[in-house]
C-alpha cells in the first residue's frame, strides 16, 4: 500500500466532510465526502467522495479545493478508509451547488451504459467519469497511485 495510515475513525460521515490522505512523506492530499446513503449507487451503504489534485505540507492547512481539480473521478467507497486510518476527516465545510458536479457519471460496465449516482441512466458520458462499482482503499490506493505515476505497491495491508 502506498497510502499511509493516519487516524483510525469509525464516527460517522457527513456530506461536506473534508479528509486527508498521504502517499508521500511529508505531503497531504484531500478529499470531499459528497454523498452519504443506505441504499442506492452501486451498493448500499455507499459514500460518494472526491479525491482533489492539491497537496499541502500540513493536513490542518486545506487548500484551495475545487471540483474541477480532481485527481481521480469521483468514487464510490465504503467506510474502510477511515476505519482503517488512510483517510481522516478534518473538518466538515457544508457543500453548496459550486462544490458539487452535475451530473455525477459512472460506467455501469455489467449494463454497458452510463449512469449517475441514484442508478438512472445517462444519454452519454460526461467527464469526469468514474466506474458504477464500489472500491475499497486498496482500489483507492491503486487510483491514486496511478494518477501520480507512482508505481503500485507490492506490500498488502497488514491488518
């Protein structure tokens, strides 16, 4: 894993939450809770989350977040991130319609067509656009790995 651990927590999330991950040393990136739903998406239980392309030497110092600045597609994840420690929520900031992308897009590679987060249907995609599918920090971890052109760890997580 190249994601770090950071802060183990299993209390809940909220949409507009802002979280840290690291994969350098001495390097934070961010991410955004968007969605927080028991049924629906790709699976129940589903957390929708943006992972920025901005750094910072210091977690407490968020810089400027934007939804056109992605490093990755939007995502969906479950709680792992955070019970595991590799993402820490740092504050919560509510989301406004400038926060968020309209539509969300999703491949749905078993239907073979486009949709958004609530299952419905797209006429085409629209960029960024993620995989209909429910990843786990090792998927993460893999994504973000990639799009810094870091080469994937070999070494599994250990607990």
């Amino acid at each position: 894993m190249n994601l770090r651990v950071l802060k183990r927590s299993r209390k809940p999330l909220k949409p507009g939450d802002i979280f840290a991950l690291q994969v350098k040393e001495g390097e934070y990136m961010f991410g955004r809770v968007i969605r927080v739903e028991e049924h629906g998406g790709p699976a129940d239980g589903f957390i929708l989350i943006y992972i920025y392309n901005v750094t910072s030497a210091n977690k407490s110092e968020i810089p400027t977040i934007d939804k056109d600045n992605l490093l990755i597609p939007p995502y969906f994840t479950n709680k792992l991130p955070w019970s595991r420690g590799y993402f820490e929520t740092i504050e919560n900031r509510p989301l406004t319609e400038d926060d968020v992308l309209k539509p969300h897009c999703f491949w749905d590679i078993v239907h073979n067509e486009y949709r958004d987060e609530f299952r419905n249907v797209l006429r085409h995609k629209v960029e960024p656009c993620g995989v209909f599918g429910l990843g786990s920090f090792r998927t993460i971890d893999i994504r973000v790995s990639d799009a810094l052109g870091i080469p994937q760890s070999e070494i599994e997580p250990d607990d």
